[in-house]
C-alpha cells in the first residue's frame, strides 16, 4: 500500500471514502495490487492517511460489494480474483459498440446514456426483487410503504442544495414529465390558469401546460436565463400562477442561471405570488447554486429523474415540494395513480443505494463527455454552446443554413437532430440554431462520422437558403 499513498490522502472535492476506495480500485486495475494481496487492516490504514476508521471500512465495503475485495474474518481483507462475467454481462456492456457498418443512421434527438455497468446492476437488483415478500408483489402500495424508497432518494439527492428536505417531502413519480404534471395539477388553479416558460424551452413544459387547460406565455431570455425585466412586465400584464425553469442546465441552449439572476427571479416571484418550478432533469454534474426550492423554500418546486444518470427506461422521477406544501403534492400523486407500483419502488430503493450507483453516475457522465469532445473537436469551428457535463451541445448555424433546411439535410445523412423551433412556443421566434444530442449507444467512431458528416454539410450551404 505504500506505492499507493506514500503520504497522507492528497486533497479531493468528494467523500473521503470514495477517493479511497478509487485509489484502491485503481490500483487493482492496473495491477498494482494484485490477486490475494492483503490490505492493511482498517485502523492501520485509517492512521495513515490521517482519516477516521469508518471512512477506511465503507471503502472497503463499497469494493467488497463489488468483488473486487473479499473479506475473511480473522484473517483480514484480500484482492478478490477476477469473477467469471456473466454472458449476460458481457452482452450488456456491449450495448454502445454495436455499430452496424450498412447503417449510418445516428439519432441525436435525445440524450443516450453508454452501459457502463447499469444493466447488470440492474438485472442483479431486479433478482432480488423477484426474491422479495410475496405481499409487494399483491397489495395495494401504502404511504409507509415508500418511506424506504421516499429515504434513498433523499441520500441520492444529499449534495444537491434543496434546502431542508426530508423523506416526506418526496413524491415518486413515472420520470420527470410525470413529475411536472403532478406539480401542475397541485399548483394550477381555475378554468384558465396562466403559466410562464422561457422563450425557448423544454416542449414538455407546453405539454404538462396544455394538459392542465393552461395558456402557456413565453417570456423574453438571455444568455442566463429569464430575463428579470421581462419577467415583471408580463406579470403585470398577467395573473400566471407559476414559472417553469431550468436554470442549472437550460434546455436547449445548455445555458445556466448564476446565483444573482435566481435571486432576482426570486424577489419578483414573491412580489407576484408566483409559483417557481424547477426541472433539473438534464444536470449530470454538481449544481452550480443553490437550488430555486433553497433560495424560496416557500414556492420552489422540484423535479428530477435518473434518466441522465442511470437509465431512462425505468421511468422513475422525483417530485419535491416546499416544505408547507408536501401533503399537497402526495394528495395529487395518490389521487392520480395511487403511487409507483411496489415491485419498482423497491427496484429503485435497491439500485439508488447500492455502493456502485454513484460510480455508475460518475462514469456515465465522464463517457458522455467523451462524446461531447468528439462534438467539439468536429464542430469547435462553429458557434457552438458546450459543456462536458451537459449531454447536448447548442450550434448557431453559420450564414448560408436555415435551422429546418440543416435538419432536413442532416436527416437525408442519417442523422437525426432537433431544430431550434421546437424549443419555441407556436407563436414564438427561434433562432437560427439546433440542439444535437450525444448517443452513447454507438460508439465513439461512428460518432465522430456523424459529427464530420455534419461539419460538412455546415462547410457547404445550399446556394439558396430555403426556409
């Protein structure tokens, strides 16, 4: 061990425990460390690098839930040998590499997380699901019944600034289009109530609008988000009863709302009694700022997902309420479909605290951003709005293209992106971009001949630009 820390742990943003237990695991990768080799015991190793006994013991629990350590007792702590993987491991994990060389068709409508492990870890909870009391497989869910799931997803969510959050804050819902139709129907009242989106926003927003006989209004935008005078213009001219934002990761442009501009939406809202509704669906990374529930614990609505950490397919979101409006949310969610069904409720509660899921999140995002550099490497020469952590870029076409007319040319080379227009209300104006999503179900070449198939249509307008 003292080719792996020959000082004291060196200084990482983080939880201690996982810089140790990914020193360890790098080690072993690389061999370093090799099969049978012992590992110092805990108190030894947590003297040494200056850090409390129970950090050294989680890392070596989190590294023994996944065979890479095995812990004799009276003998101490080993190097596990490699495990046979499983067929259906193997097949999982190739998922991103299956690449058909007649097909170059590349969707890049929507986000698409690699397998970095997901399935298995997935597969591997839904056995002990399928293991469970008879009775979650026959009953009707109850609000107890939650709580378990209601608590990981607190600990999930536990380096997010929410502001006071506990378990009966949260409200499962089927991903977060379901989240924001649950927080519609809580907070819309009346035969025609008003909602605010920004200019160009997230479609679902419209959608969850239109669903609740809402009219929806566009309000003006800039590089950090709504505009504040623009804000309070059409509240004045207006009775909206909520806002829906995303100001960690703006959907499309990837832009983000600092600190000072959430302060100020905040000060109108109050001024206005008006409900703000967070989507946070699209962060992978660490929020930049507290979040709006945070900042105004009185009308900050929340929603997320693990569609872009984990996996889209289980179709699991969270809801969160201000504090003094939680019993409201769980009363809208239990009138509207009783609540997620048990045996996937607990599927989520296995998945979100087993030791691998934050691991898991971390290497999705870092693939992603793989992808995303592939883009910008192709595309750079553009205008081009990009973040490693942000699994879209957002191209301003050069003079010469029109939004529809490149993705109808980007279509006829099999590529499939979004045009500007439909981040825009029907009554709106777009700009002259398109949102290209990353795929990580292709591999990272065919990416690349998707992103150098668009840089050449972009280096070559039509001589005519059609509209």
């Amino acid at each position: 061990m003292d080719t792996i820390w020959p000082q004291a742990l060196p200084k990482s943003k983080g939880p201690k425990y996982t810089l140790v237990a990914d020193t360890i695991r790098r080690a072993i990768e690389n061999n370093t460390l090799k099969v049978g080799a012992k590992l110092p015991p805990v108190r030894e190793l947590a003297y040494r690098l200056k850090i409390t006994p129970g950090t050294v013991a989680r890392a070596y629990s989190i590294l023994t839930e996944e065979g890479l350590l095995s812990a004799e007792v009276g003998r101490g702590t080993f190097v596990a040998p490699p495990r046979t993987p499983l067929l259906d491991d193997v097949w999982s994990r190739q998922l991103h590499l299956r690449d058909d060389k007649y097909d170059a068709n590349v969707s890049l409508f929507s986000p698409r997380l690699p397998d970095v492990g997901q399935v298995a870890l997935i597969r591997s909870c839904l056995a002990r699901v399928a293991q469970s009391d008879p009775a979650l497989f026959m009953n009707y869910p109850t609000r107890d019944a939650y709580q378990g799931v209601r608590q990981a997803v607190v600990d999930w969510l536990s380096d997010l600034p929410l502001g006071a959050l506990n378990a009966d804050d949260v409200v499962l819902t089927h991903g977060g289009q379901s989240g924001l139709c649950v927080v519609f129907q809580t907070v819309l009242r009346g035969p025609k109530p008003v909602v605010l989106v920004e200019d160009l926003s997230y479609a679902g927003f419209r959608r969850a609008g239109e669903l609740m006989r809402a009219e929806v209004i566009g309000v003006k935008m800039d590089e950090w988000g709504i505009d504040p005078d623009a804000l309070d213009h059409v509240l004045r001219q207006t009775p909206a009863q909520a806002i829906c934002v995303s100001p960690e990761v703006q959907n499309p442009t990837g832009g983000h709302t600092p600190l000072e501009r959430r302060q100020e939406v905040v000060e109108i809202a109050r001024r206005h009694d008006l409900q703000i509704i967070e989507d946070d669906c699209y962060r992978m990374g660490e929020a930049r700022a507290p979040s709006y529930r945070a900042l105004a614990p009185e009308r900050g609505w929340h929603v997320s997902s693990i569609s872009k950490t984990l996996t889209p397919a289980l179709r699991v979101g969270f809801a969160i309420a201000p504090r003094d409006r939680s019993s409201d949310l769980r009363r809208s969610a239990e009138y509207g479909y009783f609540g997620l069904a048990q045996p996937l409720a607990e599927l989520t509660r296995l998945l979100l605290t087993d030791p691998a899921a934050r691991r898991l999140a971390r290497d999705v995002r870092e693939k992603m951003g793989e992808y995303v550099r592939v883009a910008v490497n192709a595309l750079g020469g553009f205008d081009l709005n990009w973040d490693p952590e942000i699994p879209f870029v957002w191209l301003y076409l050069p003079s010469g293209w029109r939004a529809a007319a490149f993705s109808r040319a980007a279509e006829r080379e099999g590529i499939q992106i979004r045009s500007a227009d439909e981040f825009a209300l029907r009554d709106g104006r777009a700009p002259n971009a398109v949102r290209i999503a990353m795929n990580g179900h292709v591999s990272l070449r065919k990416f690349e001949e998707a992103m150098l198939r668009l840089r050449t249509l972009l280096d070559n307008p039509p001589e005519q630009i059609s509209v």
